[in-house]
C-alpha cells in the first residue's frame, strides 16, 4: 500500500500566488521594495490572509533569480542621499512573466471550479 | 524585520478538505473503508488533484480521534467470512461533524473570494 509522496496537485502554493502578485505590481510600476509587505497585507486583509515577510521575499527573490525582476536604485525625489529601490523586468523578464501568468490563469481558474465543486458536493 | 512565523490564513489546508468530505460522505453512507481513496480519486480527476493515501487515512484518522467517526464492521453480503469495513457517526458525532461543516463553508467561501480576487487583480 505505500507509495512515493508525489505533488497531488491540490490548491495553488501560496508562493505561486505571490509571485503572480508580485509581477503584476511590477507591470503596474508599484514595486517597491519597502512598501511591498505593506501593499499586500492592506490587501487581502479583508480576507482574513496576512502574508509573512519570509513568504513575500522568498516569492521576490525567485523572481530575481529566474532572472524576471531586476532592483533598481533611484534617489527619491528632493532628497539628496536617500534612495528608494524599486523592481523592474530584465530584457528577458517580461516575456517569461507573461508565461508564468498563462499558467497562473489556467491553476487559479482549476482551484476555483475545485473549491465550487466541494461547495456544491458538501453543501448542496 | 523579524517575525514569529504564525499562520498566514492563506488558502485551505488539504487535511480540512479531505475532512469535509469524509463527513459528507458519512452522512450519505458511502464511505467504506476500502473504496475512499478510489472514490475520492476519480471525483477529483478532472480538477487534476490526485490525494494521496496518507493524505487521506490522515484525515479519517483525525475524525475518529476527535470522536467523530466510528468504525463499524459487518459481515459481506451473502459471504460467511468476509468483513466490511465502514464508518458511522459516533452519538456525539454527528453534532459536531455539523459545527465543522459550518466552518469548513465559510472557509471555502473566503478561499473562493480570495481566489476570485487573485483572478480580477492579475487578468483584469
């Protein structure tokens, strides 16, 4: 009866899901590296999930590791020494995050039918 | 910046999930103790979830120990010696099987929102 511990493909990894987030606020040029923590826990506070700082950075750093963002330093405007560090797409990064939304789509759209389903079948 | 890792209310965990559905299951006398991994396998097939066997016998288990379910053998119809073995409420059971029913709807409710919004926010 044993068997190999395999993915058994159930809801989307939280990881996935941030990672989604995080290239379309890069789309949106609303990146930045201080606020980013902020920006996501405003947001899906009304849905009772509140990311933690490792699960938002850990998501940013795959990113920048499969070469999709890159950081940027700029100077903040009017302020002399202070910079601020936002995220942009690298040459070859806004094509590989358009894929990996693709895929996103089509794993959201799976567990939402998934999450309907066991509605209907546990509460008719 | 650092943080004590607390759980982040992202979605669903799996063992709720299974848990549910052994509930609802029991409640239309369909679960027998040989047939629940296949049964569960082939409703899941088209959402691409394939639920492992410890996944499953974890979260049956869960439910006899907190007093929910019972074991219950009877003997094969038409057959002398062979057993069968399914699952009833136990008399507190079913009372509390309902309670997490309950909480298990407005679970899946806020993971589907969740889910819907990940949806608006990235593909518009």
């Amino acid at each position: 009866m044993r068997e190999k511990r395999t993915p058994s493909g159930f809801l989307l990894k939280q990881r996935a899901f941030l990672k989604l987030y995080l290239i379309t606020l890069t789309e949106q040029e609303r990146l930045y590296g201080l606020k980013i923590l902020d920006l996501l826990r405003q947001e899906f506070k009304p849905f009772g999930y509140r990311p933690n700082h490792s699960e938002v950075y850990k998501a940013l750093h795959d990113l920048i590791e499969d070469g999709i963002l890159k950081q940027v330093k700029m100077k903040k405007e009017g302020m002399k020494y202070q910079e601020v560090v936002y995220y942009r797409f690298t040459d070859e990064g806004y094509k590989k995050a358009q894929l990996y939304k693709r895929q996103l789509k089509a794993e959201l759209d799976r567990c939402e039918a998934l999450i309907r389903k066991a509605i209907k079948d546990n509460f008719g």
